[in-house]
C-alpha cells in the first residue's frame, strides 16, 4: 500500500477518522524534514508500538529565534517522502503555516519544570515555546496514541512528555537513544552544515561526554568531570554553551550522589551549534 500524503487538516481527519472506526492504534514522529538514519529509526519503533504511523514534516518558525538557521534549514521534500514511504509509513502530514498558525493565533503555552532547567532554554529562550505550541498541535491534529521522540534533543523529549501529560493530551511520549555515526557523532539534519575539518572536530563532543562519564562512574565529581570536558572542547575550537551533569529525570542540578544522571552538551563548531548527551 502507498503512502497517504495529507496537506491539510481535514485531509489528515478524514484518514486518522477512518483508523479510529477501525480501532487501529495509531503512532505519530514528529519532525522538520531533512530525514536521516535517526528518523528511520523512529519510524520503526513506531511501527513496532503501533498499527498505524504517521510522521509530521512542519519547519516549525515559532522554534527559531531571529537570528538562527530558519531559511538556511534544510528542505527535501521529495528524499523525505521516498525515505518515510520505504520506511513503511502509513501516513505524511505537511500542513502548511497557515494550518498550524493562522494569521489570528495568538496562544502559547506556559512552561515549567525541565523546559525551565538553564540548558537550551538559557541559550534559545524562545525554543520550548514554539516546541511545545507546535507538537500540542501535531498531537491534536493526529490524535496518536504514542509518539517517538529521540533522546539526542532530551530536554525536548522530557519537556513534550511533561506537555502531554499535564494538558492531557491523550498522546504517550516514547523516547528512543540516539542513532550515531561509526564515530559516534550524534546524527543531526546539522550535521550536514559541517566542513570536511568540521565535522572530524564535531566527534569530540561524545568523546568528552564518554571521558566524563567514565570519571562520574569511578567514583569522581560530576561537576569536576563536566567542568574538565567543557576545557577540553573549548581547546579544541569549540564556543562551549554548556557541558553539564543532570538529573536524568527532572534536569534539576543533582544534589545527591545516587541520582540517575544525564550529562548534557551545547556547543558551537564554526558557525553550526551541536547538542548531544549521554547517560552515565
Ligand atoms: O525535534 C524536532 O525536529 C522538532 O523540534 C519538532 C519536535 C519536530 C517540533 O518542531
């Protein structure tokens, strides 16, 4: 069977309509295009959690500030509709702005907790509004009974999971670890901003989470080991945003020594900003 591709609300209802008649379960993978290896495996873990998957293509402007990457992001419609179809994808939903932001819209939803935690929302304060507002939306518009996130972007992943389960959104967020390169660099639709020099840089960032991670384990400080890669890095040519260790489920500053712990990166190499983190 074909791929439904819907560009429009009431084209995705009537479908999503037709499974809910048939009591299908339904998955959603929420993304901006530029597919990679990363979203193909989304793609399968939502066809193991359901009978049906959707995925969203919706370069979301309420996400990007003034002076990020907005019209430079990339945009491969055809590749991404041929990769989601051999994926095995049921369903493509593109609305367009107009569907998702009418030229009335005026609401936003009021954050707290991990999307208040000093990590990307220090450094992209606009980001989890315009995150949060869309994905509310996709979750509406789909009605899914899960949606794949992966753990590459994880303060995103606990900010969304935190929104459904608040407003009840009826949607079950499942995060899913993060697809690397052999190398171990986290696969990012970025990635591809990269120079050949860039990108052989860009591996550092994992490296150092490891190293520190490594340390955390045998005994040592986290805020020691993080402070030690944050140099590293910054050796290295990167413009460090943070390098830190959390707790991996509030992503509050850990207090005691037996929490869970995440150890969380933003960096900028050249002009392309890379996040990454790991568990320890
Ligand atoms: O992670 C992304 O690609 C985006 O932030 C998302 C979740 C699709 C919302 O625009």
């Amino acid at each position: 069977m074909s791929m439904i591709v819907a560009r429009s609300l009431s084209d995705l209802r009537d479908v999503v309509d037709l499974w809910r008649g048939e009591s299908l379960s339904t998955a959603v993978v929420p993304t901006m295009g530029a597919l990679h290896e990363g979203h193909i495996r989304l793609i399968a873990e939502a066809k193991e959690k359901a009978e049906r998957v959707m995925a969203t293509i919706f370069v979301n402007p309420k996400q990007f500030a003034a002076n990020e990457d907005l019209s430079r992001y990339p945009r491969d419609e055809e590749g991404d509709l041929a990769k989601l179809e051999d994926a095995g994808c049921d369903l493509a939903y593109l609305p367009n702005a107009d569907e998702i932001y009418p030229p009335s819209f005026v609401t936003t939803i009021t954050l707290g907790g991990p999307a208040k935690a000093g990590l990307e929302d220090k450094f992209r304060p606009q980001f989890f509004d315009g995150v949060a507002t869309v994905v509310a939306k996709l979750f509406i518009h789909t009605a899914a009974d899960f949606a794949i996130f992966g753990e590459k972007d994880y303060q995103q992943l606990l900010v969304v999971t935190q929104m459904a389960r608040d407003l009840d959104l009826g949607t079950e967020v499942i995060g899913i670890p993060t697809v690397r390169e052999d190398d171990g660099l986290a696969k990012s639709s970025r990635n591809r901003y990269l120079s050949k020099h860039e990108r052989h840089q860009a591996t550092a960032i994992y490296r150092t989470l490891e190293q520190a991670a490594d340390k955390i384990r045998a005994g040592g400080d986290p805020q020691v080991a993080t402070k030690a890669a944050s140099r590293s890095l910054m050796t290295l040519g990167f413009e460090v945003d943070y390098v830190t260790a959390r707790n991996a489920e509030t992503l509050a500053v850990p207090t005691r020594n037996d929490e869970p712990l995440r150890l969380l990166a933003a960096a900028r190499i050249g002009k392309t900003r890379l996040i990454d983190n790991i568990p320890v």
